[in-house]
C-alpha cells in the first residue's frame, strides 16, 4: 500500500473507446523485445507477442492465428516423417510463463517452479489466486479481447513475479522508476487499464492539473494530500491523467509504506513507480525487534526528500491517514479516512523549509472496488487480492495556504490542526461528488461549482 511519512519524522478492457495508434504499440514492443534480451531469441520474440497483444488487442487475434499457422506448419513435418509422433500429438510443454499459450500452461509453469523448490508454495498459490481473480474481472468487462488480454498481461506479471522472487530487488530508500531495459511503469499501466471501466470513471477539476504542471515547470514543488484506496492508486491516477496530464502522470513520487516494496506479488508494480519508501506508524511496531531499524530508516528517507524538495519541481503525493481506506463495519459505506495532524505538519515544514517555493493541494481518489484492502489492517505480509472491474475517479482543489489560516487564528496548535481539517474536508467534498458521479450514476451531472468533472480520454 502507499501511505504517509510516520509523525515521528513520518487491469485493460481499455476504456470502452482505446486510443493506441501504431507507432505507441511498436515503441512498447521495441522496450520489451530490450527488457528479455539475455533470454534468447525465442524469448524475445514471445515478449513481444505478448506485449502487442496487451497495447493492442485488436491485433491479437490476427497474430495468434498467425502463430497458430506457424506452429501447424512446423508440426506438418515431422508428422510426415514419423506418424507415431501424430499419433500422439506430441506438444512441447512451456519452458516459462512468457511461454505459456493457455491457462493450463501458465498453472503448470507455476506447479513445476513449485515442485523444483524455485517458487515458495505460498508465493505460488498466491500467483495463481492472482490469476484466477485478474482473470474473472477483466472477463466482466466484456471486452471481446478479454481472453487475449488476461493472457498477455498475467503472463508478464507472473514472469516479473517470478524472476523477483529468483532475485529480489532492493529498494533504496528513494526510487526511480525502473524505466528500462524493462519498462516497470508502462507494464504497470497496462496490467491495471483492464479493470478501469472508463466509460464510468471521472476525472476532477482539469484545469488545477495544469496549473499544477505549470507550477512544476516554473521550478516549484507541489504536495498532494490524498486519501488512499488500493495498491492501484497510482496506476488510477496516472491513468487518468495520461491524455492532459501526462507528466505529473509520470514525475508523481509516492510516499509508500515498507509492504508494497516487500510483497513479491506488489513488488513488480512497485518499482515502476518513483517511490519514498517508510514504514508506516501503523506497523512500526508489529516487531519491537525492528522497531529502530524502522526509525532509521524512515530517517533516511525524510533526508531523500528533504534533497529532492531542495532541488525543487518536484511533486509528491502522500496519505496522511496513515494507510488505505476502509468500508464503515456497521453502514458498509467508504470514506476517506481521517488524516493524521502531526503528519500533515511535518510535510508542510519539510516543505517551507526546501528553498523552493511549494504548494499543498488536497487531492481524493475513488478505486476502492478495484483492489479494496482487507477489512483490518493485516500484520503479515501477503494479503488476499480481491479484484474487480469497475468506474473510478481522481479529483483536485485549489491549494489551501497555512499561514492564512495561522494569521487568523495566530494560535500554532489551533492552526495545525485547522489546516489538517480543511485538506481533509476538501478531499470529503470532492470524494462525495465523485460519488455521485460513479455510484449514484449522475456522471457528468455530478459536476458542483468547485469540481467540474470532465473525460477527457472519450
């Protein structure tokens, strides 16, 4: 999950109407045939496959049936030569998941790592849940591609997946997003548009994203104090902006808590994005063993981004909550969680404190059908993955400034917490009217005086 600085410091059913021209599908084959390029090239050839069949799924079918042709000619052959080879059909089995032509093989590819001793029985039995219930949303989506998609998408992920957990990577406390040999964040992007149902997802108040971008331009830093639903949230957020807004969509820093770096079915998506790693306060203490190794590290991370802010245009998004959010236990009803004060504080001091000029604008997120967290906050990694196709929305508001607020009440304590109050309240009132747009099924009519709701990749 992403989250926020502890106080102490602190999937492609497209959207219904796609927009992949040529030349973007070809520049993804191209990094992808880079990223598998120490595998042969039988491997690089199946990547690519793999990755066309993602970015364009009108072409999947022609190029399965192309390879299909292919294999049938191949196997015309031998059946010639050796008719007990026909008798029994003989069939290659797959070598790895990139390999894989069916669910069987993507199942048997994950038993035969498990078996070898390669792939933990836990980790593969989470793999194939993963599978099972990527594969059941973005079927829901009724996209006529929907088979290719979920074959195409889970075979990467599963490789990536597995190619971790043989050598796992190391986040330092801050990261870039790996963009090559192997493209993290656009292989992010195209796992998680299947289950973006686009035809019923908003995005709020256009025109703030681009004063936002011009702000950065100009060498400022920029905070987005946001709620946080799901593991998603970023992929949610870049995918929406991605027609008008594409470099805040690619620049955004993520303040992430330890588990979605540790998770090894969490870690792939992860190292697409630019990240802050802390632990969150939530699990400081679930060993007492580590609990100061946490502190240090959460130290360090607060130096990183003290240097990034220092150096300025720089935009970070963080949950001051703490963590995601949760349904009510008694009205089932999701809200934004309550922010944490002392929270809020501090990153507004790291950021007066940066040189640079900076702005804090409230920012709500709506995706909690997509991936919604367990119902309690889990100590052990490796939580359960619900997953669903459905509308979402992000919104934005006008930067709220502190020292208005601390010039009217000139009571520091009263001021913190005031300011806390009205991020929180903004990112409540724009939540409601996302809301009212997704789930009360007014759509554009939800639309208020303060946030305008708009689609721009219709």
């Amino acid at each position: 999950m992403i989250l926020s600085i502890p106080s102490t410091a602190k999937l492609y059913a497209c959207s219904t109407t796609p927009r992949v021209s040529a030349s973007h599908s070809s520049s993804r084959i191209s990094y992808f045939v880079k990223s598998v390029g120490c595998g042969g090239a039988r491997r690089r050839t199946r990547s690519s496959c793999l990755l066309f069949c993602a970015s364009n799924p009108w072409g999947t079918a022609e190029m399965l049936d192309e390879r299909k042709s292919s294999s049938n000619a191949a196997a015309a052959t031998p059946a010639v030569a050796s008719s007990s080879a026909s008798d029994h059909h003989d069939v290659s089995p797959p070598r790895s998941f990139l390999d894989a032509r069916s669910e069987q093989d993507m199942l048997l590819v994950m038993q035969k790592e498990a078996e070898a001793g390669r792939l933990p029985i836990n980790i593969a039995q989470g793999m194939t849940e993963l599978y099972h219930n990527y594969r059941d949303a973005v079927l829901r989506s009724g996209h006529p591609k929907a088979d290719e998609i979920v074959m195409s998408n889970m075979a990467i992920a599963l490789d990536r997946i597995f190619s971790d957990v043989q050598d796992p990577f190391q986040f330092s406390p801050y990261h870039n997003a790996i963009r090559e040999p192997f493209d993290y964040y656009t292989f992010g992007q195209e796992y998680i548009r299947p289950l973006v149902e686009f035809r019923n997802s908003f995005l709020g108040n256009i025109s703030i994203f681009n004063e936002i971008e011009k702000k950065l331009e100009q060498g400022e830093n920029v905070i987005l104090m946001s709620n946080h639903q799901t593991e998603a949230d970023p992929a949610v957020i870049a995918l929406l902006l991605e027609s008008t807004n594409s470099f805040i969509a690619e620049n955004l820093i993520y303040v992430a808590g330890d588990r979605v770096i540790t998770d090894p079915l969490c870690k792939p998506f992860s190292m697409g994005r630019n990240l802050l790693c802390v632990y969150s306060k939530k699990h400081m203490n679930d060993d007492p063993k580590l609990t100061d190794m946490k502190r240090r590290a959460n130290t360090k991370s607060l130096k990183e981004m003290a240097l990034l802010l220092r150096a300025g245009a720089k935009i970070i998004w963080i949950a001051p909550s703490g963590g995601r959010d949760r349904p009510d236990p008694v009205t089932k009803e999701w809200y934004p969680a309550p922010f944490d004060a002392s929270s809020v504080d501090n990153m507004r001091r790291l950021v007066e404190h940066a040189g640079s000029p900076g702005h804090i604008y409230p920012l709500a997120i709506m995706c909690h059908e997509l991936m919604p967290p367990p119902l309690e906050v889990e100590k052990e990694i490796g939580e359960r993955r619900e997953i669903s196709f459905h509308g979402v929305g992000v919104s934005v508001a006008p930067a709220i400034d502190y020292h208005k607020i601390y010039s009217a009440l000139d009571d520091p304590d009263e001021a913190k917490s005031m300011y806390s109050e009205l991020l929180y309240s903004s990112i409540c009132q724009q939540y409601s009217v996302l809301k009212s747009a997704i789930y009360g099924k007014q759509g554009l009519k939800a639309s208020t005086p303060t946030v305008f709701l708009s689609q721009p990749w219709m």
